[in-house]
C-alpha cells in the first residue's frame, strides 16, 4: 500500500472547531462500523439516519441540541457556544455533515469512557514517549496503523484517508491525546485474542511507506534499512574518528604547552650567582658562578629541545595509530556490522525500531552508538526509567574506553620523561658542581651527556615506533574480532528486554538489568584483556631498548621477553575471540533448552535473560583463571629491565631491578 497521505502542510483550523475534533478517538474509524457515524438521538425502534442524507437544516438542529446539552452540563461556556455557531454560519452541507459527526463521535467515545469507569477502568494516559513525539512523527504512526487496517480489510483506503484528513490538522496535544488512545485499543484487542492491529504489520507498513515501497515487499524494506544503515554507520564512524581526533589534539596541545613552559625556565639558572651567593661570596667565584649559569641555560635550551621533539615525534606516531587502538571505533563498527546481520530478525520482533534507530544515529551521529541504540529502544518500551539507566551506563562505559587508547601515551611519555631526568638533574646542577668540583670542562662534560642521551633517546624512538605498529597492529586486530560478538550479545539483551517488557508491563526488571549489565561487564573485560598486555609490553619494550642504545646491553639477553612476551601479547589478545567462538553454540543450546523448558510462559523470561548473561560472565572468569592469565601479566610486569648502566660483572643492575 502507498502511503496514504504525502502532505505536511496543516491548516490552521478555526478555535472552537479545533477543540470540538480534539477528543475524538481513533478506536471509533478503526473497531467502528460502517463509513459513516450514525446518531445516537435516534428513537427507539428506528433505523438511524446516515449525517450524509441529512439537510443542513437537520444537521444544525441536531448540533443546537448537542451544545446546548453540553451549555447545560457545564463543559462550556456561553461565550464559547456562541462563539462555535458563528463559526457555523456559510458553512455548507458536507461541511456542517464533518462537524456533526465528529461530535457524535465525542458523545459516544464519552459514554464508552464513561461506561469504563463505572466498570473500575482507568482513563487512557498519555504515555512520555507519545507526549515527547512532534505532529509529523505522530501522524507518521497513524498512517502506519490506518495501513495495517486497510490491509487487513477493517477498513476502505477512502476511510483511512478521509479519517487521516481530519486528524492531521489538530494539534500536538490533541494527537497525542489519539494516538495514546488507539494503541490502548491496539493492546486490549491483542490481549483478547481478537482483532486489532497487530503491531509488528504496523511496524512494517510504517517501513515500507518511509522507503516508497508496495506492502508486502520484505526483501525490499531489507535492503532499504540496510542502506540506511551503511549511511549512518558511515556518519557514526566519522563522529567516533573526529572525537578521538579532538581528545588526541587536545592532548597534543597540553604536551606542547608544558613543554614550552619547562623550556621557559631554563634561563631561570642565570639566577644561580644569587642563588649561591652565601657558599661562592667572592667575586671571582661569582664570575665563575655567571658563566656556569650562562652554560647551564644553553644546555638547559638544547637538552629541552631535545626532548620536545622526542616527545612530540612520539605524539605525532600515536596519534597516527590512535584509530586501529580506538575501543570507541570497534564497538560502533561491531554494532552496525551485527544490525545489518540481524536485521530480518530485529524486523519481525520490533520494526518499529529500525526507523528511529536510523533517524537518529543519521542525524546526531553519536559516537557513543549503543547510546542511541538504546534510545531509539526506549521509544518502544514502556519502563522507560529503566532503559534510561541503561543508557547512562554504557554512557559511562563508553567514556571509560575510549579513554583506553590514552593509557599507551601516558606510558610512553613518562617512562621518556624518566629517562631524561638524571639528564636534567646535571644541566641544573651544573653551576654548583662545577664550583665545588674546580672542573674547568664540567660545561664540556655536561653537554656531551646531553648529546648522546638526546642521541640515544633518538635511537630508542625509532625502534620503539616499531613496537606501537606491531601493538597497534595486534589490537586493532583482536578488537575488531573480540568486539564484535560481544556487542552483538548486548544487542540481543537489549531487544529481548524491549520484547519482555512489552509484553510484561508491569515485571519487575532486576532480571533483565542483571542480564544486560553481566553482558556489558564481559565486553569491558573483552577490552581490558586486550589492552592492559599491550600497555605493558610497550613500557617493557622501551626500557629494554634503551638500555641496548644507551648502555650497550645486548637484546639476546631479553631473547626470552621478546619470545614469551610476544606470545602473551597475542595470546591473551585474541583469547577473547576465541572465548566466543567457543561460548556462541553453548549458548544457542542453553537458550533453546532454557526457553523450551519455560514453555510460553513469559514471565519466567527475565530470569532466562539473567541466566543468559551471568553464565557467559562467569565462564570468561573462570577462563581467564584457568589459563594463568593472571601470572602472564605479573610476568609482564615483573620482568627485569635496565634502570641504567650495568656494573662491572653486567649484570648487577638488572638483578637490582629484579628485585
């Protein structure tokens, strides 16, 4: 079926006849009977009168006798219903026709509501979801359900646009006020088994007017979502890219600036003759003192020099590779890659998902993807205060990994700020050693150690740049395969929560937060196991090339670290890929046996998601303590490296730094 109605633009109706079409319902076109609406004043034993064969005389009589009953009753004023026929007046019969069946559908809606009180039942509210769509959105969902209905034969295509016709001029209120009103309808007729709209045709029908499609054509609305998908991923990478790109620059920035600060207090050593003015007092020794300080502020410039572009050469590599180690980057691509692969079953559960889901992660591209993913979920679900917890969660979570591709940064440039410091220590010494020691070439000596360290630091760079390709190059790697399958576990949590909530309203959901938390929890873990080796294979890696370029320690004496060390880098790297290869058709067991067993009882469905995701958690657990996975990172973290020049038997300092 086309969509029924293209049109945006709404006249602006008159007043009171806005508010005299504001509390009809939909329930009357949709489980009603016939085209038109027959009177209710009609006396007994009679045939009613169709509005459309009535005279204008007989249509305005019949709506003098409404208002008045309602002046009477209170529910309007004078001013008002003389205010209402003014309007009246000029209007031609089908025009005078509209407005009488509309009130005759508010007196018997208002008896319908009225006979539900008095049988206990509540008044429809207006649900937050509903309150918080615009107009356009609203009567996009009616025209969906006015689909559904024509295609399932309740209604004519002239019912369904004629009654669209009149709603679309109303306000947001008023449609709220409907549409609340018709999924209530909706809900009751399921539960009893009978007619209705059934939601997911709804769903569906909604999809294929948004993509121009004919009804039916499932393999079509498919591939259109899937397009869709593509175009929002493509936006959605591009935000996790440009964020990760402003945090790497903001972190550049703040690098340069302390450095340009500390290189500014290098001439602060002229100050040394004022200093020591008590232990040189003399005036050749404050001679003396004036050109040592003169010497050590030269040295100071150069040995800072030095490192800034150490430091920013290191930068500059790291953020380069910034985007293989973006946990951020995985998981957005992990989730489109496994929506696109679940997009027929998501489609048959809820359908209604994948169009909101789309809008706003094209129009927002948020990084955070789960977050939206989670947003456009909660539109669905009617604990909303629990799918907005949710949210805030893996908000946090988000913000957690992405800060993880920071944590090989603030490694690499304190071990290089460690191994410049004895370097510093003697250019602001220098002055006072010089003095005390009488050595007329300690300025000499001082800057030879300046240049070959600088040298040697220089040397360390370039081999350890090869190192962060290698890391960046396993992570990227072991992400993109651990990343993914995880997610998809969240993705499926999170839509069997929708599903479950739905049809249990009230349920309590301790059971689903502990199965989407437990889910969420092994996909941090999945990250964290992959990152923390990597760290610390970086910050081993670089100790021991400096002790090769700087001291002549020979690499085959760290043969077993760069054996072993390796392995465990890439073992524990891709143990969580493999954890899941192994876990998916367990799973798919357990929940076959699990929902078979629970019959179709759906309550017990919470405890079934819990059970879900706790045995997955725990089984990663005790995995990770079953491999030893422990011991390997304590090795990485206790193997011996150089603190500096070894002694005369070569390898004192390294059983030093053992200990």
């Amino acid at each position: 079926m086309q969509r029924i109605t293209q049109t945006k633009e709404r006249p602006a109706l008159r007043p009171f006849l806005s508010r005299a079409l504001a509390a009809s319902t939909l329930a009357l076109t949709l489980f009603g009977a016939g085209s038109g609406v027959a009177l209710a004043q009609q006396p007994a034993g009679e045939e009613p009168v169709a509005i459309e064969s009535m005279s204008a005389d007989e249509i305005f009589t019949t709506i003098d006798a409404i208002i008045g009953a309602r002046l009477e009753a209170g529910a309007i004023t004078q001013d008002e219903a003389e205010a209402f026929f003014a309007e009246l007046e000029g209007l031609a019969q089908p025009e005078l026709a509209a407005v009488l069946g509309q009130l005759v559908a508010q007196e018997q809606a208002a008896a319908e509501q009225a006979a539900g009180t008095e049988a206990g039942t509540e008044a429809v509210e207006i649900p937050e979801d509903i309150a918080a769509m615009s107009p356009d959105a609203i009567l996009d969902e009616m025209n969906g359900i006015l689909g559904a209905q024509v295609e399932g034969g309740a209604m004519t295509q002239e019912e369904a646009e004629a009654y669209l016709g009149e709603i679309q001029a109303m306000s947001q209120p008023e449609l709220a006020s409907i549409l609340a009103q018709t999924r209530a309808n909706m809900a009751a007729a399921q539960a009893e088994g009978g007619g209705g709209v059934d939601p997911r045709a709804m769903a569906l029908e909604a999809g294929y007017a948004a993509c121009g499609l004919e009804s039916g054509d499932r393999d079509g609305l498919i591939a259109c979502i899937r397009e869709h998908l593509a175009t929002a991923q493509t936006k959605a990478l591009d935000a996790a890219a440009e964020k990760t790109a402003k945090k790497q620059n903001k972190k550049f920035r703040r690098t340069f600036l302390a450095l340009v600060f500390l290189t500014l207090l290098s001439p602060l050593l002229l100050l040394s003759p004022i200093l020591y003015r008590k232990q040189f007092p003399s005036p050749e020794q404050q001679r003396q003192l004036r050109q040592h300080s003169l010497t050590a502020t030269k040295l100071g410039l150069l040995a800072m020099a030095m490192f800034s572009g150490t430091l920013l050469l290191l930068r500059l590599f790291q953020r380069i590779t910034a985007s293989l180690m973006n946990p951020q980057a995985a998981i957005v691509d992990a989730t489109f890659q496994n929506l696109d692969k679940l997009t027929p079953d998501i489609l048959d559960l809820i359908g209604a998902f994948m169009t909101s889901f789309i809008t706003k992660a094209q129009e927002f591209a948020n990084p955070d993807i789960l977050v939206t993913f989670v947003e456009a979920l909660q539109e669905l679900a009617p604990n909303v205060e629990f799918f907005t917890n949710v949210a805030k969660r893996i908000q946090s979570v988000s913000e957690a990994l992405s800060n993880f591709d920071g944590l090989f940064t603030l490694v690499a440039v304190l071990i290089f700020a460690l191994a410049f410091k004895d370097m510093f220590l003697a250019v602001v010494k220098l002055p006072r050693t010089a003095m005390e020691s009488g050595e007329e070439d300690a300025g000499e000596r001082v800057a030879m150690m300046v240049v070959e360290t600088c040298k040697a630091e220089a040397k360390v760079i370039g081999a350890f740049l090869g190192v962060i390709l290698f890391v960046a190059i396993v992570s990227a790697i072991a992400l993109a395969s651990a990343v993914g399958p995880s997610t998809e576990g969240v993705i499926g949590m999170l839509v069997i929560a929708v599903v479950y909530a739905s049809a249990v309203p009230d349920a309590a959901m301790t059971s689903l937060g502990v199965g989407i938390g437990s889910t969420g929890a092994l996909l941090v873990f999945h990250v964290a196991m992959i990152i923390v080796p990597c760290a610390l294979y970086m910050s081993r890696s670089q100790k021991i090339l400096r002790g090769y370029f700087r001291w002549g320690i020979p690499l085959m004496e760290h043969k077993k670290f760069f054996i072993t060390g390796t392995l465990i880098v890439i073992g524990m790297a891709f143990m969580p890929a493999i954890f899941m290869a192994i876990m998916e058709p367990v799973m798919e067991s357990l929940t076959k046996s699990m929902t078979e067993t629970a019959g179709p009882d759906i309550t017990k469905f919470g405890d079934i998601v819990a059970k879900l995701g706790l045995i997955p958690l725990f089984a990663w657990i005790a995995v990770f303590f079953a491999t030893l996975s422990p011991k390997w990172i304590l090795w990485l973290v206790r193997y011996p490296v150089p603190k500096g020049p070894p002694s005369a038997d070569g390898k004192e300092e390294e059983k030093a730094a053992a200990a």
